[in-house]
C-alpha cells in the first residue's frame, strides 16, 4: 500500500527553481548580515539600536556556525533580540534545504517563506527570507517602528532609517511623482495638492487626472514608506475653482482618502460638493454651471440664442437673489431651478391660467411662450405696421422683424418652411438668405433668373434689416417698387 505524504494547511512543495534563490539569499546573508541593516544617522537612538541588532546577528551567525555544547547554552550568551533570532533560524535552512515553503497572505499579495524556529515571528522570517523584495523586507522592521516610532523608507539599494524625525527620500519623492505622470510644483493650479514637509515639495494631481481617477494617487507617496504615523509628514489639500470663495474645507473630508479606501475622484467630487453647499448659504449671490463659477453677464450671454430668451433670465434674476448652482448649463435647466422662487411669479404676473399649466419640465416653453409675444412686440412696437402686404412684402417684413427680436434661426426657417411658387417671393427669399449668409445648401431650390434678382436686391433688402423705424416704410416701399409691386404701402 502506498504511503500518504501528509502537508500542513498553507504550504507547498517548493519548484527547485525557488529554493535555488532562496538558498543564495541566505548564503548571501550569512556573508554579509548587514544587508538587513537600514542606513541611519550618525550618533542617533535609530544608530544605537540597529547597532546592537547587528551585534546579535553577528552572535547568532558564530552560534549557528560553531555551536555552543549544552553548558555553555544554559549559561553562555544568548540572542535576544527578535530580528537576530529569525536570522539566526533562517541559517539554518542552509542545513536542511527548503523542499517546503509555507504560503502567507496579505490584501497586497502572497509570499512564500521557509518556517523555522519556535515562536519565532512569521513576519520577520519572510522580511529576512525575502529582503531583495521592498515589499516585503520591511516586515522585518515592524516591531521597531512600532515600538520606537521611527520613520523607514525603502529604497531599491536598502532601507534608510531617518529615526524618530520623517525625512523623505528626494529619489522616492521622484519615483512617485513619475509613476503617477504628474508634475512637481505650480502653486496655482487647481487639483489635490499633496505637501510633504520634511523635503518642502509639492505636488500637484491636476483636474483632468483625479476627476475621473479611481486610483488614491496618495498611496504611492505612501508605498515605500514604513511609519508608525504614516500622515505626519505629509498635508493634503484640494484647490478648485470654488476655493476663493470656500477656502476652509473639514478635516473629515479627507480621512477615507487618507486611509486609502477613497479614489482622487470620491475626494475631489467630495469637496466639490461640500463648496456648492457652503456657496448656498452665503449672502452673496453666485453663479456655478457646469462646474464653472461664471458672472451673470455670462449666464445670459451663454445661454440665451435671442432677446427673448435674454429677457426671461434677465426678469428671473431680478426676482431670484440665491445663489444658482447648476450641472447642466442649459437655459431649460436655469428655469426649472429657478421656477418656483422666480419664474412661477412672473407666469402669473402675466397670465395666471398659464400657471397650472407647469408640468415639472416644461418651465421653458411656458415662458418663452408668453415672452415671444410682449418682446417681439416690445422690440418692433416703434416699427410701422401694416394694413395689407402682397407675399414677398409680407415674408421680409416678418423676416426683419424676427432679426431685430434677435431670431436669426427662426427667421431662417420662417424662410425655409414658406412653400410658394411665386417668383418675387422667392427672389426676396434668396436676397435675405443672402445678408444672413445662409445660402449654402440652399441654392438648389432657387433658379438662376430667382438667384440673379435676389442679387440685386440684396442691398435694399440688408437696408431694410438695418434700418431705423423712421426709415423703414420708404426702404420697404423701395423695394416694393424694384419688384414691380408700386410704392404705395397703407400703415394701420
């Protein structure tokens, strides 16, 4: 019968590849024990302790190499020190090999290591095992940062050791800044801005980079450094285009960030939005669209296409004194926000039965519905009105009159949706298609002889457009008479 090989919950058999490089690791470490000694500075507390671990490795290699009879054991000297002990287990492996390798998982990753020893830490046997790997070799170094506070950085040449004082390696500083392509400095650019003091640099995460970044950029500045109080040596900041008006933002904004379990984005959306809050309940009123803090000449100019559009967000703003704060930069979203403070009293101002009317949605065409009529008529009130024009007459006074009420794409399309077959109408139709340089695309519709007429009449008709309200009747009536029609026009 065959005999079962038996294997403890968490180990493996090791590929001869591994406990090849494993074996060269401790034969380099029995050489030269140094290697797991973190550079310190001179006649500091950290020179003194790591002095006396080396001391003991160096005890714990000559008890390993030539080792003590029972006697001696018992009353001879000891090693003591918790580092030194797992080295001094750890040279033994070059007695019996490493056929069994035991698996230690971690939320970073895996590590394989060789258990030796009794109660002998596991932390420090894969920190000594593995010191080629600088994740790994500061679990040798733990209990002393823990216990005396001490600030490690793990280079790829070593460890430094800067004591009970953070000082950042300026070459760590680099590496994170170029893992993250980001650059250093530049005071006045917006982002989240991450402050190390010990080495007085700064660096700055751009908008574009942690607005939709699901990384935390600033456990990469983290990632190679071993602290008891990981955040001492670093200040964390954000600056957006609110931070002029909300400078102050609360500690506990930042601490899931700080802990590493928020992305950039979850931050910077974060303070965004405690800023649009804190802007909501200022005296002073302030325009925030899309993300942009704009001034109310702005709003208009950005979202109004006419002067009738211009006048309802002019009326809102008069009766609306808060401050407006708005993801969508539309003028249908501005009077949904704003309808039930502003544009609800105005509707009912100037017609109540319209009121009830408001759906939720429909805050717009409610009142652009009410405002074409008294704005046009307000614009043109000053232009003379006529009792009865023929069809070309008819088309380009309606044409003028939407232009100087600021409708230059309803004047287009009054133009475009006009079916006639008349030829002076669609001469006058090409002539205005002309002053407002629309006539791309459209020439198919219009003949030569249409084309060739609507030229010369081009003048006149930009005329017309341009024209004063005391000017208009005779510039209309020259253009009645160039087409044919007389130049007898009868006012109401």
């Amino acid at each position: 019968m065959k005999k079962k090989r038996t294997r403890l919950r968490g180990t493996k058999t090791a590929a001869k590849s591994e406990q090849k490089k494993l074996m060269s690791r401790i034969k380099e470490l029995k050489k030269n024990p140094e290697i797991l000694i973190p550079k310190t500075p001179s006649g500091s507390q950290a020179e003194k302790i790591y002095s006396n671990v080396l001391k003991e490795m160096i005890l714990a290699k000559e008890q390993y190499e030539n080792p003590p009879s029972f006697f001696s054991s018992l009353m001879g000297n000891k090693v003591k020190d918790p580092l030194a002990k797992a080295y001094g287990s750890t040279l033994t492996v070059l007695d019996s090999g490493a056929p069994v390798m035991a698996i230690a998982r971690f939320p970073h990753g895996e590590v394989n290591y060789v258990m030796r020893g009794r109660g002998i830490s596991k932390e420090k046997l894969i920190g000594i095992q593995n010191y080629h790997n600088r994740l790994w070799v500061r679990f040798a170094h733990l209990d002393y940062v823990k216990k005396y506070k001490f600030f490690m950085y793990v280079l790829d040449k070593g460890i430094i050791c800067s004591g009970t004082s953070p000082k950042y390696p300026k070459i760590l500083w680099d590496e994170a800044c170029n893992s993250l392509k980001i650059r250093k400095g530049d005071e006045d650019k917006h982002g989240i801005i991450i402050y190390c003091k010990s080495l007085g640099e700064v660096a700055i995460l751009p908008v574009k980079k942690v607005s939709k970044s699901k990384d935390n950029s600033y456990s990469h500045f983290l990632r190679n450094q071993v602290a008891f109080e990981q955040d001492i040596d670093f200040e964390i900041s954000v600056r957006t285009y609110l931070s002029k008006i909300i400078s102050e933002i609360p500690d506990n904004l930042f601490s899931d960030y700080l802990k590493g379990v928020s992305s950039d984005s979850d931050l910077w959306n974060k303070i965004i939005e405690y800023q649009k809050d804190e802007v909501k309940l200022l005296d002073k009123q302030y325009f925030i669209m899309a993300n942009n803090l704009v001034s109310k000449d702005e709003v208009i100019s950005k979202i109004s296409t006419n002067k009738i559009d211009q006048a309802i967000i002019e009326d809102i703003l008069k009766e609306y004194k808060d401050s407006i704060v708005l993801e969508n930069f539309t003028l249908s979203a501005f009077t949904k926000y704003t309808w039930n403070d502003a544009g609800r009293e105005i509707v009912n101002r100037i017609d109540p039965t319209k009121v009830d009317g408001y759906n939720g949605e429909n805050s717009l065409e409610i009142l652009r519905e009410l405002y074409n009529k008294i704005v046009r008529e307000s614009l043109t009130s000053d232009y003379p009105r006529f009792k009865s024009l023929s069809e070309p007459l008819n088309l380009i006074d309606n044409v003028v009159r939407m232009l100087k009420s600021g409708e230059k794409e309803m004047a287009i399309k009054s133009i475009e949706s006009l079916s006639s077959n008349n030829n002076m109408t669609k001469s006058i139709s090409w002539a205005a298609l002309m002053c407002l340089s629309a006539t791309s695309s459209r020439a198919w519709k219009y003949s030569k002889e249409e084309q060739a007429l609507g030229k010369s009449l081009e003048a006149l008709v930009r005329k017309l457009i341009d024209s004063s309200p005391s000017e208009y009747l005779e510039v209309l009536e020259d253009i009645s008479t160039s087409i044919g029609l007389g130049n007898k026009l009868e006012i109401i």
